[in-house]
C-alpha cells in the first residue's frame, strides 16, 4: 500500500505487477510436497451462519460454497478446493472456526477393487463395451484445476496403448481454479481415421459432464443429437464467480436439466451426484471427475478396455492408488448404489427442504423448544394458524401465505443471539460435524466478536477477537443461561441490536394482525411478498443493521403495494 501511494508522486502511467502463486498451483504443489502446507484449516459452522455473505465480501474466494438447509442456503468451505489464505474468517460471522493439527479424513476405509472381487456375479459385470463405427466422440466438460484435462489425456494413452486413434482438444480457458474446461475427445478405430480434432455439431457419442454448468453451456448443447448421445452429468451444483457477488446467485439446475433433456430425451439423460460420493468416499472432490470416468465406463459408454484404462492411470504416474480406486468407485456407484451407500463412512445429508406446511411448523416449533422453551413454540403455532384459518376463510387455493408466515416469524423469533450461538455450537451437532470431516489430534479456536470483551475499529464496527479451545467450555455456561433471555438478568438484551431485533418481531406480529383485518384474495399476492420480507434480513453487528434498514424500506414499499386499493397503514418506525 505504501509503494503504490508513492506512484502518485511519478508522472505518467505507473504499472503494478502483483506476482504470486495461484490457488490450483499452490494446491498442486502442496500434494508433491513442494509448497508449504499449514496445518491449519477454515470451518463454518453452518447451524450459526446466517448466509449473509460477508464472508465472500472479505475473501472474493469461491471455496466458500452454498450449503442448502431447510433453514435456508447456508456457506461452507470446500476443503479440497481451499487455498489457505484464511481471508474469509475476516467476515464479520461468529460460525467461523480453524482446526489446528490433524488432517481432513480421507473417507472409506473399504477398497473397491476388493469389494468388487468380492461382489457375486452379476451384480457387477464387465460391461459390453461402446463401439467404434467409424468414430467415437466424447465432450467432457468441468471446471479447471480438477483434472478434466487429466482425463482426457489418460483417455488418450488407454487408446494408443490398444492400437487405437485417438486426438484430444483442451479449451481450458481461464486456467485458475473456477474457469470452465471442455475437452473434445475423438476416438477411432486408427490414427488415419481420425479429421478435424473440433466435435462437430450434432456429433458427440458422449457428454461427460463433470460440471453441470459448463455441460449446458452453448457450446456442449451445440455438439448433442437425440438418439445419438448419451450423457453422464455430475448433479453437483458448483456455484460460478457470481456467487462471490451475489450471496443469492443459482446455477438453475433444473433448467440445465431441461435444456440438455429436451435434445437429447429423457432415457439418454442419466443424472448422478458423483461430487458428494466421492467425496465421503475418497475424502476430496479431486476423485469427482475420475469416478464419473468408472461409472460412464460401467455404463458401457467408454469405448476402451478397463485394463488400458488402468495401464493408462499407471503410466500418468500421479496419484495411482487414488485415481484407480476412484475409478472403480464410480463402477459400484453405476452398479448398485445401495452398495455405495454402506461403504460411506457417514450417511450421505438430505438437502432436500420440507414441502408441506405441517413439516415446516413442527420442525420450527421443535427447534424454538430447544431454542427457549415451549411457550414460544406455542406462540408461534398460534401465529401460523390464524393465518392459515384466514388462507381457508378466502377460499385460497394455496397455502403461500402461511408457509412463507411460518418460515420468516420463525426467522425473527430465533435471534442468533449470544445464548443461541453458544447452543449451536454445544448441542452436539457441531462436534459431530467436526468430526465427520477432521481425524487426528486437532484443536479448535473460535472467531468472534463478543459485545462485552471485543473493541471497536476506526469505523465503530467491533473487531473479532480469536480464543483457544477453552471457549467452548464458556460457551457451554452461556448456553444454559437462555432462560434468562428476556427477563431482566439478561444481560446481553441490552444493546441496542437485542432491542431492534425484539422491535422486528413486533411490527410482523402487527402486520400478521392487519392481513387478519385487510386481507382479500386480490391482495394475496402482495401479502406473501410482505411475510416473506425478514428473509433478507442476515448476519450479525453492523452487517444486520444494514439489512434491517434495507429490509425496513423495502416493507414500506411492499406494503403501499399491499394497501394500493385501500388506505394505506402507517408504516412502524
């Protein structure tokens, strides 16, 4: 900083050349032992995380990705991925934690090889082989620094090393980690009979789609033909650079989905969540794309032989042993899922959010029991049911309203205040959180900025402060004294982020009482955008004092809208 506020004093044009390693090489680096490795790793404790996206704000990193709950998109941190600046612990968020010593665990113990030997006939099969009718072309499509090039090449080796033809085109454009890669494979029978090395359109065999945003980008759509190719798509939604932007930004699998289907029909599409298999299997998303490569291959849509392919992983000479049991972990995942799934060294999580109004209240009003005790449980169901009695009164045929009264007085009424944090990380889940993803001697520091201990930077903002592991037994004590939330003891309901926050949760409460009086089915529509409002609302300090203020306009605007057939109410203050 110094040396470029000296720039000023020269005349003319002044270039800055900032020189340093990128992310994907240190990561290469760091597997040869060429690279420092700190024995130190980032972890969000997603129970806390309120999905603000500082955190995003102070690192710009895409390692920090999008974790769906049913309590809404959450951060977590790709370990695999991870460069280790330890930027991101900068966001003003009490869910961060660094793990000191140990390692991220490596997955299964079982060796697929040997499960497969094991395995009677014919539940895994060799499969009947694709065919080279003149020519076989392969799209494989994924993100740079994971390998996608890697594949291609061993495809290649596999080919020359049977007598086969074979070219490979890589377009890996922006190389760091996040740029897309598309690898056009072309296999033939001989050398001789292999032309232009571009997969024509309308020409591809087989799209491997190790990213599913780049396997329905243009330029993979364009080479797709119904009755001709086949694709094999990673269901794993890798968000792009615009989620480092845009703490709400999706990928819209669905349409991807759509889009690929609609030209290549629906039999030919076969989706499969190799990320998050591999992963718990192999302990590192690198063994994503490789195991797509064995469960394509099992599918017989790989026109090579597994002893090649093998010889082929040999020859490439970089994590051999890894590489080959991936490969037949993609095998056992096309064969029999089942199989897969007992080999996990934890169950695999559900991501999937709760449909229906009753599932949604009882998980809400079973976490705000715990949370404080069963009198606001009471209070909140009571809420949810008058509005949905009123939904019924209308003669709604949707109950929009009440799900979206359910998810957001619940959000207003669950503070993450200090008591609530304390509990999110001593009720068990988080340690056990930790331990599914860390081995060995490891210790945890705690990242945050306590009201009463923490100072304040030239801005007014607290700084956060970092304990050892002795926090947690601190934590434990704050966490039983909840019942004093409120009363007042309460220490902590004092300052004045407490006292906005009880401020929310009344005005929602006078809302809900004015749609009981104001509320008709042309106005509906505009309600539900009202009670979804507090949504926006995140983060903790100064992060939530601009929301709210955000959050508190945009109520204003939505309820005029609300009111614009009738006199309007005054907006709360």
């Amino acid at each position: 900083m110094k040396f470029s506020a000296n720039c000023g004093k020269y005349p003319g044009v002044t270039a800055l050349i900032y020189d340093q390693t990128c992310a994907s090489e240190k990561r290469r680096r760091r597997k040869k032992n060429e690279f420092p490795d700190p024995p130190k790793r980032a972890f969000i404790n997603d129970l806390v995380c309120e999905a603000c996206g500082d955190c995003s704000v102070a690192s710009n990193c895409v390692s920090i990705v999008p974790k769906e709950t049913e309590l809404g998109r959450k951060r977590a941190i790709d370990q695999s991925s991870c460069n280790k600046d330890y930027s991101c612990v900068n966001g003003f968020c009490p869910s961060f934690v660094t793990i000191h010593g140990g390692s991220v665990k490596k997955g299964s113990r079982v060796n697929p090889a040997e499960l497969i030997n094991q395995i009677p006939m014919p539940e895994i099969t060799m499969p009947e082989p694709a065919q080279i009718n003149g020519g076989y072309d392969i799209m494989i499509t994924g993100i740079g620094g994971t390998g996608i090039v890697t594949i291609g090449q061993i495809m290649v080796m596999a080919a020359h090393l049977e007598g086969k033809g074979a070219s490979v085109l890589d377009f890996t454009g922006f190389a760091q980690k996040g740029g897309s890669v598309i690898s056009y494979l072309r296999l033939a029978k001989s050398a001789g009979d292999l032309k232009a090395v571009r997969i024509g359109t309308g020409a591809a065999d087989l799209l491997l789609g190790c990213d599913m945003v780049v396997a329905g980008s243009r330029e993979s759509l364009r080479t797709l033909a119904k009755g001709k190719t086949s694709v094999i798509m990673n269901t794993q939604k890798n968000q792009t650079a615009q989620f480092v932007l845009n703490r709400d930004s999706d990928i819209h699998d669905d349409l991807i989905s759509q889009n690929i289907r609609s030209i290549v029909g629906e039999n030919a599409l076969n989706k499969v969540n190799a990320a998050k298999m591999a992963t718990a299997l192999m302990g590192d998303s690198i063994a994503t794309n490789m195991f797509l490569f064995g469960y394509a291959w099992q599918k017989g849509k790989i026109p090579l032989s597994l002893a090649a392919i093998f010889r082929a992983i040999e020859l490439n000479a970089a994590a051999v042993d890894s590489n080959k049991q991936s490969f037949s972990w993609g095998r056992i995942a096309a064969a029999d899922t089942a199989m897969i799934e007992r080999s996990l060294p934890h169950p695999l999580s559900n991501e999937a959010s709760l449909t229906t109004l009753a599932d949604i209240m009882k998980y809400r009003a079973d976490y705000l029991k715990d949370y404080q005790d069963q009198a606001l449980a009471d209070r909140y169901l009571a809420a949810v049911n008058k509005i949905h009695d009123l939904e019924k009164e209308l003669g709604v045929s949707s109950d929009d309203l009440s799900q979206a009264v359910a998810r957001n007085y619940f959000k207003l009424l669950a503070i993450k205040d200090e008591y609530e944090v304390a509990r999110l990380y001593t009720n068990g889940d988080f340690e056990r959180k930790i331990n599914q993803q860390f081995d060995g001697d490891f210790k945890i520091h705690f990242h945050m900025a306590p009201p009463l201990l923490a100072r304040k930077d030239n801005k007014g903002h607290l700084r956060k402060m970092e304990f050892g592991g002795w926090m947690f037994n601190i934590l434990k004590i704050v966490a039983k004294m909840r019942g004093l939330r409120g009363s007042i003891f309460d220490v902590f309901g004092k300052s004045a982020e407490r006292k906005m926050e009880r401020q929310l949760i009344r005005d929602y409460e006078i809302l809900l009482d004015n749609f009981g009086k104001t509320l008709t089915q042309e106005n509906f529509p505009a309600a539900v955008a009202l009670a979804s409002a507090p949504s926006e609302i995140r983060g903790f300090g100064h992060i939530k004092e601009k929301a709210v203020e955000k959050s508190i306009k945009n109520t204003g605007r939505l309820l005029q809208e609300y009111h614009s057939d009738d006199k309007p109410i005054t907006v709360p203050e």
